[in-house]
C-alpha cells in the first residue's frame, strides 16, 4: 500500500461527503466500489475483486463491520479493534504507530498499515476505526501488491458517517449478585430457577445440570437447552460470561473471533426483576460458510 493512500485514510474517513447515491451500512454511507463483487454474512459487509497481473493474480478486499458501543477513547478502541481484527486473524506480530484526525461533527478517524505474509503472498492490511457519539466502527483492507490504490482511495474518500439517533453511552462493568442461600444457609441450587419448559422438549437431570432437548427436526438439526446451578459471580458479568463459556464449549468466544471465522455478538441488559444478565453468541467448530459443520452457540449469565 502506498504510503499516500494510508496518510490521507484518515483524513478520508471522517469527510461528510454522502452522495444520494450512497449505499448505507450500520451509520456508514459510502459509494460501492465498481465492478467489485459484494457480500453480506454474519452482519458483516465485504467487498473484493481479483485480478491477473502478468503471471500473478492480485486481489483485494474490504470488510466493513457492524458499529458497536465503545468507550470515548478513539485509541483504546483502536488497540481494542486492532487485537480482534488485525492481531489475531493475520498474526500480525506488532501494532503500529496509528495516525489519528478528528472531523468538526465529533467523529475521530485512526489508521494503521502493517505487511504480513498469507500462504507465502505479502499482504498489507489496513486498520481505521471511527469513534464517536459513544459508537466505534471498524473497517480492514487488506491487498496484494498496489493494483487497487485509486478504487481504494475513491471508497474511502466516499465515506460518512452518522451519528446514532440516540448516543449511546460507553459500556461499563456490571455487578452480578449470586443468589441468596436457600433454607437456613444451603448453597443456591436448580430449584431456585423459574422457568416454562417449550412444548414438547425432553428433560435429562445430570449431576452438574439439566438438560433439555427439542425434537430432531426435518433438517436433521435440533436444539438444547442447559441449566447449570447459580455460583459466584467476580463483579465482572462480561468476564464471568466469557469464562463460563470457555469452561462449557471448550473454546475462548474471542479467539478466533474475525473473518474467516464467525464473530460473537454481545447482549448486555437487566431483567424486570433486576438481574443483570450478559447474553454470548458464537458459531464454532467452523468458519463462514460451512453451514454442515458449524454449532450455534448461545450462554446468558
């Protein structure tokens, strides 16, 4: 990537400059780049192309994904968003300086480049992310040799962004409270839970928990639902989640956990009765697309 184009990312990347034209995504509006071959999967959006170069093919892609809360720290969402798209999928081995600029409508750009090696082809992948009005959006680029630096340059250069209807404010730890002990001192149990059973479900009591199951269906999938007894919680809901999965599936929810592989979501929220609860969905065993062997996961602490 020529160092022109990563200079003037950021710089780009916070210009007000949708057209009526625009294509929309999240609180991005941008102008497809021609010709290039789009997808949407997994609440993400993907443009990419290829081409022969001599005796070579070159390809390129853009990968825009979904806003999510953040904290007012354009930096710390950086580094955040740098480990889980950049560090972790490509192997990148260090973070570099990142270039930062600031628009008038409150939005604050930052870009890094890196080069790394896929299957003995040097890539240069591109990270900025985009903070602002309590939301951080991501946007990785990465492509062989420097073929695609003015189709780049133009998508960039057509990118706004809007701020949410309402801001949202940065996302704090959640306190957890265990249960209180039932009858005279005994720990908490299956018994102090309250729930309906779907229609129809089988029901397995184990030692560490209770397993219900639906019917097999036509597709030759089904669905389980476990209930494990309450413990104590650290304070940390989110850590707790992540912690307890880890401990169920065998596997951390964060690893992993950029294209080509299926992303987790995170639901924060509070019950009527005032339980917080921390809602983890991951597909595993998998990466996008191969739907035969994928397991759909879901953990609420």
């Amino acid at each position: 990537m020529k160092a022109l184009v990563l200079a003037s990312l950021v710089a780009l990347a916070v210009a007000p400059r949708a057209s009526s034209q625009a294509a929309t995504f999240d609180i991005a509006s941008f102008t497809s780049p021609a010709g290039w071959q789009r997808g949407d999967q997994n609440g993400m959006l993907q443009f990419q192309i290829m081409r022969p170069v001599g005796r070579r093919t070159t390809y390129c892609q853009i990968f825009l994904f979904p806003s999510q809360a953040a904290s007012s720290d354009p930096l710390q969402n950086f580094a955040v968003e740098w480990a889980r798209r950049i560090a972790q999928p490509f192997g990148a081995p260090t973070t570099p300086r990142p270039e930062a600029k600031q628009s008038p409508d409150g939005w604050t750009a930052v870009s890094a480049a890196v080069k790394v090696v896929q299957r003995g082809i040097p890539v240069t992948v591109i990270l900025f992310t985009v903070t602002g009005h309590g939301r951080v959006m991501s946007v990785v680029i990465d492509e062989t040799g420097q073929d695609y630096t003015a189709e780049i340059r133009g998508f960039l250069a057509s990118l706004a962004f809007r701020a949410p209807a309402t801001d949202q404010a940065p996302p704090g730890p959640v306190a957890v409270t265990p249960p209180a002990p039932q009858g005279g001192g005994a720990p908490a149990s299956l018994d102090d839970y309250v729930y309906t059973i779907p229609e129809g479900w089988t029901r397995t009591v184990y030692p560490d928990g209770i397993v219900y199951g639906s019917q097999l269906f036509s597709n030759g999938e089904r669905c389980q639902i476990s209930v494990f007894p309450p413990r104590p919680g650290t304070g940390d809901l989110a850590a707790d989640a992540r912690s307890i999965y880890t401990q169920i599936f065998q596997v951390d929810p964060l690893q992993n956990n950029a294209y080509p592989y299926p992303e987790a979501t995170f639901t924060r929220g509070t019950s009527a009765e005032g339980w917080s609860y921390f809602i983890l969905r991951k597909s595993i065993r998998g990466r996008v697309g191969e739907y035969g062997s994928l397991l759909g996961t879901r953990l609420m602490a």
